[in-house]
C-alpha cells in the first residue's frame, strides 16, 4: 500500500495533494455534479456493475458526458486500485459540470476519481445508531448528486440531539438519512423500506433482489409514527453494509437492541459481499 | 485593465489560470459553500454595505468563519479591484466548506474572490423577457449559497420552452428566478413581490426602501395566475438591475411591452446606483 495514495483527475494519475479543479469548475461555483462510490475488498470492486449503472444514469440525466465509456473507465479504476494497493478501500468517482467561462453553463465535465482505506466495520466497532427526525425533501433524490448542504449544515444539530445521523421526513413519511437507506421490521415481522423520493442505494437494491426469502418485503411509504412503533429497524449504505438503528428522536425501537432479523439480512449481506469478492472477475 | 484578471483565492492574488482547490473542498465533494456578488462602475461598488452584510450572514448561518474580517476583506477587495482596474465588473466572493479529510465534516474554509468585466444592460441590449414558470423550492432560501443544482439543471428546459429564464413556484405561489426577484404590478398600480421562501436580492431590498414614493408596494404571495392577469412584471439583480417580463409561460404580460412604473423604477434605480458611484467613499 502507497503511503501517499494516488487519485485520477481526467484520467491522469495524481497524488492527493496535487490534485485540484480551477475555481470556476460548476462545482464550486454552483454545487453542479454527481458521484458514485464503492467499497474494494482484497482489491475486489463489491457491486461494481450497479455503482456504474448508477453512475451513468446520474451523468446522462444531469447532462454531464464525462468522455469515458464503461470499458475505459474500468481500466483506470483497475489500475488506480492496482496502483494504490490498499486492502480494503472506499473508491469515489464524481462528475463535475466542468469549467464554465460564464460560472454559469455546463462545460466538458471533470471527472475526479479517489481512493481511501476503509474501515470495516463489524460489531465490535459500531454501536447501534441513535436517529433524529428533520422535515426535508432532497431535490432530485433519484439522482446522486453532490448537493450534501442540508447534511452538512445538520451536522451541529445532530450533535446537540445527541444523535448518531438525521433521518429526513416529508410530511411525517420517512425518506431516508443522508448517507444510507432506512428499514424498518414490523410487528408481523415484514420488512418495510420507503419507495418515495429517496435515492435508491445499492445495498437497499441487493436487499431486495436476494433476500426475499428471509421475510416479507415492501416499499411502500412509512409515517414517523409507524417507525417508533417497529420492532427493529437499520439503515445500508455501501461502506458501512447495515447499522442497527436502536433509537428514533426520544424513542427507542424495540427493546432498544439490535433485532434478530437485522442480525440475520447482515449475516446473509456479508455473505454475499464476500461471494463478490471471490467471483470477482479482474479487468485485466 | 489587465489582459489576464486577477483573483484571490485565501488572501493571495493570482491569475485566474492559476487559481485553484484541492477536490477534496466540501464544494466539490458535497457542493457546500455560500457567496455573494457585486458590481462596480468606475472602480466603485455598488451596495457594497449590503452585499457584505449579507455574505457574513450567509457564512455566519452555514457555519463558515473564513477568517477575514470586514476591514481585511474590504482591504483585498479594493486591492483587487485597484489591480484589475476594470471599467464595469461583477465582483463575486465566495466561501466553500474547506479541506475535509473524511470528505464530509467542515474544516477551515476556503475564501475566493473573482472579478470579471460586466457588460452593463441598457434597452439597446437587453430585449425583455419571457419566463416559463417550474415547480420547485430552493432548500434554505434566505441564504445565498452556491446551490444551483436545479438552475443549471434546467438549461436545456428553459431553452425547449423558448424562454430565457425560469420562475420557481411552491403549489402555485410564485417565488423567484434562480438568479432575481420577481415583482408584478397589479391592475391597480400596487408592486408586489413575494415575501416568503426566497433570497432577499440587494435590488430588491433597494426598492423596498426606497421607491415607496412612486407607489403603493407590498411584499405578500403571489399566485402564478395573479401573474398571468399583471398589468407589468420585471425581475431584479445586482448584475442587470431591472429586466422586464413580457411572457409567463403562454401568456403575454399587460399589453406584451415593458411597462410605464418598470421604467420609471428603472429610471429611479439607475439614479440610485449613479449617486452610489459618485458618493463612494474608497478604502484607501
């Protein structure tokens, strides 16, 4: 592993600290982009296809044509993870709206590509998740764009409720928290996730389309009220897999531990997080 | 004039060629950060109190302390400007998130200054305009940050529907264009902007304060039908101060032309902004 890991601006390997955009990229000028990120294990990309679909849907529905076709811009992630040889990482590729003489007009996009370790986390050390509720409605939560401000402005308010994360309402119906998709466990044991103006994470996806056989599932919309009332409840998101949530404002979810259902999607999760790591098919 | 301008990025002035971030800002990797933007003619700001108030109180709500208090700031700025030397410009500051070692969590920020020549609106070059109204509420309205995702976004919609900008409504009550305010006047003379859910433009604020001698004003929503049946509409912002409105959609404003009380406010605004010129007191 490189002391100093390498990153990719437009194509070009870099270290970190070299790495920059002019000032009038659309990204600091009017927050215009979108990302996608991934985890590596052992330099196993873990559900590379459905990040880059992603991705690619992100791009083409904010008009950035970023100028690398799939095949090209899986050599240079490979050889970015080749390069920076780290055994467990997170891999961020984002799309910026590119130079725009005016600060204004979309331009050829800049494409950022970035590597760092990664934690794992397990148990031991992750406790469960304290949540507090904030009314708002992301623009475009389909798409995953950069716009992070209202995550970001939140995070002292996070602290002062003593919480762990903010989970977004629109009304009183759950959305999801900044960085992760949220479930809930009924009492008759079906596992609920909303289905309305949230982003669709991949871990939320793989959920869905594996482990049907483990409980009832649907996504339908969920009140604030329903979810204090769960009996479990967890969020997913690509780095952290899934992370009990035990609290909800001044409620606590359950028994205010972790559920057995959620212990066993998490067991099945990793399970299959591996078998990627086995199966994966190196690009070169 | 210098052939290349120079900006400012923390204090140090450069060329804009030069001029750079590290993508690891929380501009461009959570499009966080707030500005503020002015003009000057001849070398003299135009509402460079008001402009500056502002931006503090951007920076101060989305807890950005960029280090330089008004004295220093005011004192790069007229450097810059003494340096530039520009005729007209539009003057923009803005301040990003800063450095984030985890990507996500505020560090010390980034304060840039730019300056570009502004081609100053007049009749001869500003033919009036028509806007398509959109469904859609900036998040944290009153604070001038850098989100324009849904404004860049919304090019190529603008430009499908003929139009030259876009009006934002929530439910049916208009609130502004990305870039301006919105004022109509009524059938009975009165000027009427919107009160809630938008940025309070320094034009704006300008003619609130002082234009009540050239009619009734009042600050209150507006439905987009209200609109549609006005005898005049015009936006406002500091780089065009008045633009008039001639078409909402599919329908044409009064007669279709700019109105009599557009242009007396224009004539007004104008005398306003010259008396600003040759009152200004400089720096140094």
């Amino acid at each position: 592993m490189l002391n100093r890991p390498r990153v990719i601006v437009n194509g070009e390997i870099m270290e970190a600290a070299n790495a920059s955009l002019l000032i009038s990229d659309l990204a600091i000028q009017r927050g215009y982009g979108v990302f996608d990120f991934f985890k590596t294990i052992n330099g196993s990309p873990i559900f590379l296809e459905d990040h880059l679909d992603r991705l690619y849907r992100s791009a083409e529905n904010m008009h950035l044509d970023f100028g690398f076709d799939r095949h090209s811009l899986k050599a240079i992630l490979f050889e970015l993870i080749s390069i920076n040889d780290m055994p467990q990482s997170g891999v961020k590729i984002t799309v910026t709206g590119g130079y725009a003489a005016d600060g204004y007009t979309l331009d050829k996009p800049n494409l950022l590509i970035t590597q760092q370790p990664l934690v794992l986390y397990n148990d031991a050390n992750t406790p469960p998740l304290k949540v507090v509720s904030y009314e708002h409605q992301r623009q475009m939560p389909h798409i995953k764009t950069i716009d992070y401000l209202m995550a970001i402005w939140l995070q002292p308010f996070i602290k002062q409720n003593k919480a762990d994360d903010v989970l977004y309402h629109n009304n009183r119906l759950i959305t999801e928290c900044p960085r992760s998709n949220f479930f809930i466990v009924t009492n008759d044991g079906v596992l609920v996730t909303p289905v309305s103006n949230v982003l669709y994470g991949i871990t939320r996806t793989q959920i869905l389309r594996h482990f049907k056989h483990l409980c009832a599932i649907e996504e339908r919309n969920i009140s604030l009220e329903e979810v204090c009332h769960a009996k479990e409840a967890f969020v997913t998101n690509s780095s952290k897999n899934i992370l009990p949530v035990i609290k909800v404002d001044e409620h606590f979810i359950g028994n205010g531990e972790t559920g057995p259902l959620t212990l066993k999607i998490k067991k099945e999760l990793l399970e299959l997080i591996a078998s990627e790591t086995s199966n994966a098919v190196f690009f070169r």
